[in-house]
C-alpha cells in the first residue's frame, strides 16, 4: 500500500505535491476549534470570521486578529502566560467551560460529544474536548464531502487538520460549490469555509469559486 508523509512534510517542500488532475481545491474550516467550542458553550455560530467576532466580543477590540488568536490558543492549551491574566474573566463570560465540566468531565475522564473517553487532568480538559471534537467533527464532514466526489472524474488527495483538498477535474468544477457547503453545514451549526485553489500544494491561493 502507498503513502506519503504529509503530516510531517516541511511547508517549503508542499511544491512537489501536484494533481494527477487539473488542480487542487483545498476546503478548510475558518477557526475549527474555536467554532466548536463556541458551540457547546451554547453560543451561535458568528458569520464572517470568528476571529474577528473574538477580537469584538472577548477582547473588547483591544488586540489584532493575530494577536486575539494567540491570546485565545494560548488559554484553549492551559497557558498561564501573564499576558492572559487580563483576559481570563473575558474569555469565561464567552465560554463557559465550567458548565463544559459538568457535562464532560467525570474524575478525571472526558465523555465527548462523539463517545470518546479520554484520560485528562482538569487543567487540559478544555484542550483534549475540544481538540477530540473537532477532529471528529472534521471527519464527519469530511465523509459528506467525500460521497460527493465519488463517482466523478475528481478525488479526495488527502486530508490535513481541519482541510480536506480535492484532486479536481476541471469538469467537475460545479461539485465545488456544493462540497463547501455540505463542509459548512454541522451538527454544531454553520461553519465558515475557505477555499483555496493551486496548481501544486505549495502554491495554493484563497478564491471566491471563480475558478
């Protein structure tokens, strides 16, 4: 059986990844984790990008988006950075992890959305639920996407996170619209999608389906 070590592969070697078709289209969920994490703390899902609705409703616009980002991963895995002690009240109003526990968490294991169970200590619950969820959720989309492109001149390449890249046939250029939106729409609500086009996975560009 073949493989290939994508996961490991350097970001400067993606180059030498290339279609056996006419292109790749790369679907990705726009802030997968905090998508998910949002959701089973009974928040609606933001349209636009949940970053920018992170900057607006827990940081009070006072970072960037990149900085609203780090700020926001850094606490999701248990950092305890003096740059968070400012934010800790914030972030707990938006994401209410204690009533995350009550449901999930029983001494010391984790129940998941999705029946896992998981060993954790209390500190990294938030991380390994929503890390554990969202993989599952991402494959669970990812199956929907996949049952579209059978049958068609296209395939699956490979998935990578919370991507899914598709080897396309130019012919099958009306499956994409339909794939991102199957993509988008979960259990948890509607996630953004970003689409991304290249002629090799080094070379990748964001599209609004003008192909």
């Amino acid at each position: 059986q073949r493989s290939f070590p994508i996961f490991t592969l350097k970001k400067q070697h993606r180059e030498i990844i290339v279609p056996s078709n006419d292109l790749f289209v790369e679907l990705d969920f726009n802030g997968a984790e905090l998508r998910t994490l949002l959701a089973l703390s009974g928040q609606a899902q933001p349209t636009g990008d949940v970053h920018d609705w992170n900057v607006k409703n827990v940081f009070d616009s006072q970072v960037s988006r990149e900085e609203s980002k780090v700020l926001f991963f850094s606490w999701l895995y248990g950092s305890n950075s003096e740059e968070l002690k400012k934010w800790r009240n914030s972030l707990a109003k938006v994401y209410d992890t204690k009533a995350l526990k009550s449901k999930h968490l029983d001494v010391n294991l984790i129940m998941t959305p999705y029946h896992r169970e998981i060993p954790v200590s209390e500190r990294l619950f938030t991380n390994y639920l929503i890390q554990s969820t969202t993989a599952d959720l991402c494959y669970e989309q990812f199956r929907k996407v996949w049952d579209i492109v059978k049958g068609s001149s296209s395939e699956v390449a490979f998935v990578l996170h919370d991507a899914i890249v598709i080897d396309l046939s130019l012919a099958d250029r009306p499956l994409i619209e339909k794939m991102m939106n199957t993509m988008a729409q979960t259990r948890y609500g509607q996630y953004g999608v970003n689409v991304s086009v290249g002629k090799n996975y080094g070379d990748m560009r964001k599209t609004k389906l003008g192909l």
